[in-house]
C-alpha cells in the first residue's frame, strides 16, 4: 500500500473511532435520533470501505522468506531430469514436442543396444526388427517403440474415470511400461519392474539456501516489505467491520464502538514503519581447518550499533551451501535496544573444500509487526568467514592396477626420470629433493651455479593421469543424504593418488567439465601438497552444481598436448551421460590406455531412474567389448575391494 492510501487507511479508521465514541455518547445523553441516524449511516459506510480495504491487503500483502541455511541443496537422482520431461506430457497438449520424440528416440536406442546384445547382431539390424515388430514381445511396447503415438486400450469405464483424475497420459504409461519390459529383456538386470511416474505435483519448488544468493534483491544493501504480516490482522480486521455491521444493524453503539477498536489497531499498524538498523557482525570458527567429517562451532554476535531500539529483530547467519547444520541453530528473533547484542551458537559438519561464510540476513519490524525491512550485513573485517577443510591424501591397501606398456598390459610402463639407479638427467632443485639426489660433485666444481637434483630412470614407474568428471551428471546421488557422484570421485581420485604416489609413480590430475583443470605428473612432497590443495578447493570442484554443464570439445587434444605420450588415464566418471563414452574413444585413439573407474549412484525408484540405471549398465558392457577396463564401484563398497576385484579379473 503506498503512502497516500496509508493517510487514508489511517483517517478511516480515527473517523470510526471517533464515531463509535459519538454514538455511544449520544446514546447515553439521549441525543437525538437524527444524529444517532447519521452516525449509524456514517458508520455503515466507513465499515464497507474499510472492508474493501482489508480485502486489497489481504490479496496483496507480501511474506519474507529467509534462505533454508540449515541445510544443502538436495541433490537430484541420476533420472531426475528424465522424469521431470516426462512429466510435462500429462495429457494437456502443453508438453514440449521435441522432448517427446528425444524420449521416444532414447529408449529405441536402448532398446536397439539390448537386442543387438541378446542376438550378436548391430544395432542397426536390432532397429530394423523393432520396426518390423518382431521384438519385443510385450505387444504394447513393441507397439509404442514403432509409433510414438500409439495409445494404451482401456475400457469405457477407466476412460470415465481417468476424466476426473489425475491419472497419467497413453505416453506416461507406455514410457514406463517400455521401460519395464527392456527391464526384462536384459540380462543385466537382475530385478525387473515398473517404476514410479513423477506427475507434475510431485516436482519441487526451487528454494534459496545461502544468504549471498539475495545480495541481487537488495536495493543499497537492504529492501522493505510495506505488508509482511497481515496475516496477524487478519483475524482481528474482519471482526472488527463485522461488528460495526452488526451494531448498525440493531442500532447499537456500543457494538459499534467494539467494532472500530481492532481498526484503530490497524491504522496504528499502518501509521508505524520499521526503524533503521545499524548492525555490527562478529564470527568464530572452531576449529577453522578442520578435517572431513569434523564437527565445527560456529559463534555469531550481532550488535545494535544504532541510536533506536529494535523491536522485533530476526537474523539469519550466511551458512555456506556445502555445509550442513547438524546441532543448533544458526536463526535467532529477539528485541535489541541500542548498544546490546545477541550470539547464535551452532554446529556444522566439515566437508572437503573452502567454504565462504555469507552476509547475515536481518529483519527488521515495526512495533506493531506489520512491515518489515531486510539487510545483509557483512561480518567485521578480523571475523572468521572461511573454513578451509583440506583431506590428506591416503593410500589403498591393494595396489592400483595399470597398463604395462601401450598394447594395455596389466602392469607399469617404463617412465622418464625420478627415483631408480640407472642415471637419467639432471634439471633445476626444488624444495622437498632428498639431499642424496643432489648434484654434489657439479656444486663443488662450480660453487657459483643453483642447486641441480639428479633424476635416474625408473624401470618400475608409471606416468598416470586421473581425469575427473565435473559436468552437472556428475552431483547427482541415490538419496538425499548420500554423497553425490563428484564426492566419491574425489574421495577415489585421493586414494588413487596416495596409492601411486606411494609406489613411485608420477601422477597428474585434469578435470573433464565446464572450467578445465591440467597438472602435469609428478612426484615429490611438494607435488603431494598440490594434488592434495588441488582437490579440494579449486574451482573446477565446487560443492554445488556449476552453472555451466558442457565441457570443451577440444578437451582430448589439449590433454594429448599438455600430457606425455605414454601416459596411462584412470577416467573417474559416473558414466550416466552417454558424452563420455565419445571422450573414452577419442584418448584411445591418441594412445592413452584408459581404465574407468564408475561410482554407482543410480537407483530404481521412480522411471527415469531405472531407465539411467539400464542405459549405465549396457554402456559399462559395451566399453569392456570394445576393450576398456571398467571399474563398477557399487554404492557402498569399499574402493580397495572394487580394485581387487578388477584386477584379479584383468590378470585372468
């Protein structure tokens, strides 16, 4: 409501005050009935007025939602996007057409693989007898897999009832009866069924979970809300005109009097605004260099540094997006005069990376709580706003299986220099060589020249490359609470690292996603510490989804070039986008042996999720036919185990 219908609001509601009053005096003295006549009629019009007024805020009054801080983001199951585009074909005609024919398309192309898998044939052959309507045997699907437009029969009765009902469309069922049946028809699927349809009520809406995501609503650093709690009103209001309307109705100016008590509550409402606040934020961590799974406290004081009391004042601490908070809370709504301060107290579990506390949210009220005005207010200078959690790398307790040369060979290829005792070359010191390995006999002749460290061959050595998949496929998980694709590949890409680096051999690090990352193998503590920082702050593995989810198609030649020739890849990757399969291909063809290594984050509740479970399955086969060595590390399942069982079966 603006300025000039506030004045009026508060107007109306003073002359029903100052009516009421008249009548009930005028009633009492034995005033005259005329006057009592237009006090009444006076009193019947401000009620229908005020009432029309109550009606407008009621439709546009306004609500402060605070960021949900307590919490991270929910990550989605790998299928999520697949059901949220079936769902948009629920029989109203406003679905998007051209993801229908994608669907369609995508479990032909499924269903072409599971054939071609059953008889030893080609896909392309496979499709031909789809469309001939030789397979499969279920006629519905074999039906639905030829003519995207085909129907489901029903009886008139469950036609009847699917008018009134939110029953899903001919396509929903179909997709998910296909689904089904590939389900069955594949031998790599020890458990068939239909999954359940995600409808359109079952999507949820998108909510903010840091306090640094509403610096873009904020207008000079704060933004007020003129109806923020009419709701509180709305109770008192319309009891209010209802009782001057009953007063007028049995001419009784004592109900009318009772009447216009709650209005004159509502133009003091409107009258008051909320009053500036001058706020100073203070912030500990304990401790700030915790290590993954820790428990930190988190201490925040907030501080009226202004001249004005705040009635009604609510904050909300800008807890990172990555952590979660497990004790306390970190929202608190108290009275502050001027000069007194408020600590909100609370425990956040550690996960790998730098987490950048946010501004705190404020909410400022009026006496009367009825509009409201919003701030962040950044922490003093000397607060602690980072949390850094850097794991160290740790080793597995089996030894990493490699290529032995470039026929892909279980084994180690021959590398360059390092640690051995053949004499290989000499290159420029750097902190961390072994005093052994220093050029002592060069130093002694020329005292004036740098440090040189002599590097022999190693026979024994391996020069490995782990790329990581960081593309938005890769933060998805099978439940809420687990940890999403990217965090195991980074929890196996450690453990890859302290295992080869504990053997000798030289390890290198490239992340396959929207912002690229190229360390060049290495050895050594130094190198140790850079893997190690590496992967757990940069940028290209953020705790939250980027908003970018493509990656350079130029990516496998600019490894080619920026890596050795005979360096071996260990790909970490989900494998639920068919993308890398192409990447795969394409570092075999430059003469990169590659091993993938594929957490299992796919489940089989809902369609789309049994639907990216089976495609998985069948790209996992098709790499290992194609020659690839493919690690399935079940959910789960300690990776030191999923290796063992790799390499006993390589070395068959």
């Amino acid at each position: 409501m603006n300025e000039s219908l506030r004045r009026f609001a508060v107007v109306i509601g003073l002359a029903s005050l100052a009516g009421g009053s008249v009548a009930v005096l005028t009633a009492g003295a034995g005033g005259t009935s005329s006057l009592t006549a237009v006090l009444y009629g006076g009193g019947g019009v401000i009620a229908g007025v005020m009432a029309l007024l109550v009606y407008r805020d009621w439709r546009t009054s306004s609500r402060i939602e605070p960021p949900a801080v307590e919490r991270t983001p929910t990550p989605p199951t790998p299928g999520t996007e697949f059901d949220r585009t079936l769902g948009q074909f629920d029989g109203s005609g406003t679905g998007y057409l051209p993801d229908r024919a994608d669907i369609h398309d995508r479990l032909r192309e499924l269903a072409a693989r599971i054939l071609a898998r059953k008889r030893g044939t080609t896909p392309e052959a496979a499709l031909a007898a789809i469309d001939a309507g030789d397979w499969p045997r279920e006629e519905a699907s074999s039906v639905f897999l030829r003519n995207a437009d085909a129907s489901v029969p029903e009886s008139l009765s469950e036609r009847a009832r699917g008018l009134f009902s939110d029953d899903p469309s001919d396509f929903q069922r179909l997709v998910r009866r296909t689904v089904a049946t590939l389900e069955g028809e594949s031998d790599l699927v020890d458990e068939a069924g239909e999954g359940r349809l995600v409808l359109d009520d079952d999507r949820r809406s998108e909510e903010s979970h840091s306090t640094s995501d509403l610096a873009a609503e904020m207008v000079g650093g704060s933004q007020v809300y003129d109806a923020v709690t009419s709701a509180r009103f709305r109770q008192l209001v319309p009891l209010g005109v209802a009782f001057v309307g009953l007063g007028l109705f049995v001419q009784n100016a004592g109900i009318i009097l009772a009447g216009t008590v709650p209005i004159g509550v509502l133009a003091f409402a409107r009258f008051v605004t909320p009053p500036d606040a001058t706020l100073t934020v203070e912030r500990t961590l304990d401790p700030r260099h915790p290590d993954p799974g820790d428990e930190v406290t988190v201490t925040t004081t907030v501080r009226n540094d202004g001249d004005r009391t705040l009635p009604d004042l609510r904050i909300v601490d800008g807890v990172p997006e990555g952590l979660s908070v497990v004790e306390g809370s970190p929202r608190r709504g108290t009275a502050l005069r001027p000069g007194e301060a408020t600590t909100v107290e609370y425990t956040v579990t550690a996960r790998r990376g730098t987490h950048e506390f946010g501004p705190v949210y404020a909410v400022v009220r009026d006496y009367a709580g009825r509009s409201a005005r919003t701030q962040l207010v950044e922490a003093v200078e000397d607060a602690d706003t980072l949390l850094y959690c850097i794991p160290v790398l740790q080793a597995t307790p089996v030894q990493v299986p490699l290529f032995e040369h470039a026929s892909e060979s279980l084994g180690r290829i021959p590398a360059e220099g390092g640690d051995g005792v053949a004499f290989y070359a000499t290159r420029e010191y750097r902190s961390g060589d072994p005093t052994n390995r220093i050029d002592w006999k060069r130093l002694a002749r020329s005292p004036s020249e740098e440090l040189t460290t002599i590097e022999f061959r190693e026979e024994h050595a391996a020069s490995v490359a782990i790329a990581i998949e960081t593309a938005g496929s890769s933060y998805t998980a099978p439940a809420p609470d687990e940890p999403t694709a990217l965090e195991r590949s980074i929890a196996a890409a450690r453990r890859l690292c302290g295992s080869l680096l504990g053997t000798g051999d030289r390890v290198g690090i490239a992340a396959l996603g929207p912002k690229p990352v190229w360390v060049s193998p290495g050895t050594g503590y130094d190198h140790r510490e850079h893997v190690e920082r590496m992967l757990a702050t940069d940028d290209a593995f953020p705790a939250t989804t980027p908003d970018s989810d493509t990656f350079s198609p130029r990516w496998v030649r600019e490894f080619h070039r920026r890596f050795p020739e005979e360096t071996q890849v260990v790909l970490v990757s989900a494998l639920t986008d068919p993308t890398y399969h192409f990447v795969i291909h394409r570092l075999r063809a430059y003469g990169h042996p590659v091993t993938v290594l594929s957490p299992d984050v796919t489940t089989g509740e809902t369609v789309g999720e049994r639907l990216v479970r089976l495609e998985r399955r069948h790209r996992i086969e098709a790499l290992r036919e194609a020659g690839v060595r493919v690690i399935d590390w079940a959910d789960e399942e300690e990776l030191g185990v999923a290796l063992t069982r790799a390499g006993s079966r390589w070395s068959a």
